[in-house]
C-alpha cells in the first residue's frame, strides 16, 4: 500500500512539474490590439516623438498579423510649423517564441526568445535590392550577436529578455544604449535601448524613431522608461527664447564648447545624439560655462541648455 501512495505522489509531483514548464514556457502577447509605444526623436532642427500604435487584425499569406501604425507628431524649430503624419504601417506575426516582421514580400524573424548566448542573428531592414526600390548604402538584412540573456520583471510582469550587440559592416541594428553597449530586446515589449525596429547605422540617414518613452497595452500599464522623465507625448512646441542672446563657440569643435548665457541663473544642459539618447547631463551656476564631450563620436549632437527662465536648443557637430 505505501507502494503505491508512493508511486501516485510520484505522479503527482511529476504533474506539477510538468504544469509548471508549461506555464513557464507560455509567452506573453506581442501587440496586442490598443498597444502603444513611444518614441521620443531629435533630428537636426526637428523634435517630437513617433507612436507606434497596434490597430486591428489581418491575415497575409495564411498568416495571423496586427497591423502596426507609425504615426509621427514634429516641430520644426526652423519653419515653426507643427507636423502630424502617418510614417507608414507595418505587418506583425507572434508565432511560438518568435517576432515576424513582414517585409519584402515574405516574413523575416524580428525578435527570438529561444536564442542563446553566442548566437548571430539576422533581421530585416527598411529597403530591398529590388530595381524599382529605393536603396541605401549596406545591405538591407542586418546581423547581431547575442551576447547575454534572462529574466526580468517589468510592470509587475516576469519578461524573457536577450542583448544584442551589432555586427561590424552590417548597415542595420537595433539602437544601442549609449553606455551599455547593447541593444535589450524584452518579449512583449521590444528593444528597450531603442527604436522598436531595426535602422540604418549612418549619420548621414533620417533616423525614424528615436529612445523609447513609454508602453502600454490593455494588460500593462503606462512604463514610462525615459531619463531623465519625459512625458509619453511631450514635445516643445515652441522654443521659449530666442537664439540671439546665446552665444556658442567654436561650432563645430573638436573636444569641447564654451557657452554664454543672458543671465547668470542655474542651467540644467543635456546632450543628445541624433537617436535622442542622453549622452551628457550636467546642472551648472553661472553666465558662462565650458562643456566638454568625453566620448570619441563625431558628428551632429543636440544641445539643449534650460533653466526656470530659458529655454535654448542648437545643433552642434563634434569634428
């Protein structure tokens, strides 16, 4: 008789176990319908922010999709005007542990959720070969190495996650977080380093999205992910100041800026690279101030210098 108690809590036991891998390997909605993610964008004299949007339901090639909205809200400090505009859609698929992203005219694997550590992955970038196409310089698949993974928990929820780090010579990546190195690609959210899709890696390219503001979905509520804290839809609709009481030299420079200010008052300046990610932020007392860029990138920076009473933004090019 204790044989066979044994044997069913044996079972029973086994059960659990093989309840609970199930439960464990479920993953979570890519998507679902009402989703909504935000982006906030600094490109030259334009700033605002991208919401991605997860619409309705379709189905391509037999294929169960969300259709995927980018609409962008800009201001133009130059021309002072206001933009609103669908960017484009794009076609989503969830299949098992995997992303599917249509493009080209077949689906190509966005995010995977049963990589490992080592593994090079590929994905698809915004422009084909094809001779009616528009076409950029590099290739249009990008290549990333998988160089860490784990679990994480964000908004209450236990996420899968796995870093990825770009290919050199491969046009397309994931944005990287400045400081880390790497992009993290979490399962129901995306990459949290950057942009939800993949971009071209080259200066001289309009950069569609920019650093991740905040995700939300029926399920989850609002993370707001920005530093320092920016609203989901925040943007200056207009600069408060203007740019002939400010003084910046030498433009463009090598190492570093002097500025100089109306009035000596305590000025919070932050440093943005053309993605919107922060790279400086530092809080100085004063009417005059030197700042310098610690990083070897060159190229075009943001540099927006505020205080309770100013407010000034200015392109700067790093030589």
């Amino acid at each position: 008789m204790n044989r066979i108690h044994n044997l069913k809590d044996k079972i029973f036991l086994l059960l659990l176990l093989f309840v609970a891998g199930v439960a464990g390997a479920q993953t979570h909605e890519f998507a679902p319908i009402g989703a909504e993610w935000h982006y906030g964008i600094k490109q030259f004299s334009t700033e605002g922010y991208v919401r991605i949007k997860s619409l309705s339901d379709t189905v391509i090639d037999g294929t169960s999709c969300k259709i995927i909205e980018k609409r962008c809200f800009l201001y133009d400090h130059l021309d002072g005007i206001e933009k609103e505009f669908v960017k484009g859609q794009e076609y989503i698929a969830q299949i098992g542990d995997s992303i599917m992203l249509y493009r080209f005219g077949r689906f190509y694997k966005l995010y995977d959720f049963t990589v490992e550590t080592g593994d090079t992955v590929s994905f698809p970038g915004s422009y084909s070969f094809e001779a009616d196409e528009f076409v950029t310089f590099g290739d249009s698949i990008g290549k990333a190495v998988v160089i860490g993974k784990g679990v994480s928990k964000i908004g209450g929820l236990e996420l899968r996650y796995y870093d990825l780090q770009k290919v050199d010579n491969s046009a397309w990546a994931f944005d990287q977080d400045f400081y880390q190195g790497c992009a993290r690609i979490y399962e129901k959210i995306g990459n949290i380093s950057g942009y939800l899709f993949p971009e071209q890696q080259l200066i001289a390219d309009y950069f569609e999205g920019g650093t991740l503001r905040c995700y939300s979905d029926n399920e989850t509520r609002t993370i707001n992910f920005s530093t320092p804290y920016v609203e989901c839809d925040y943007f200056h609709a207009v600069e408060e100041n203007t740019l002939e009481s400010l003084a910046v030299y030498p433009n463009p420079f090598k190492e570093r800026l002097i500025v100089e200010l109306p009035t000596e008052d305590r000025y919070t300046v932050l440093v943005y690279d053309t993605f919107g990610r922060t790279l400086i932020k530092q809080d100085i007392i004063g009417k005059k101030m030197e700042i310098e860029f610690p990083f070897p990138q060159t190229g075009v920076f943001h540099l927006v210098i505020q205080s309770n009473s100013y407010h000034f933004a200015i392109n700067v090019i790093k030589i």
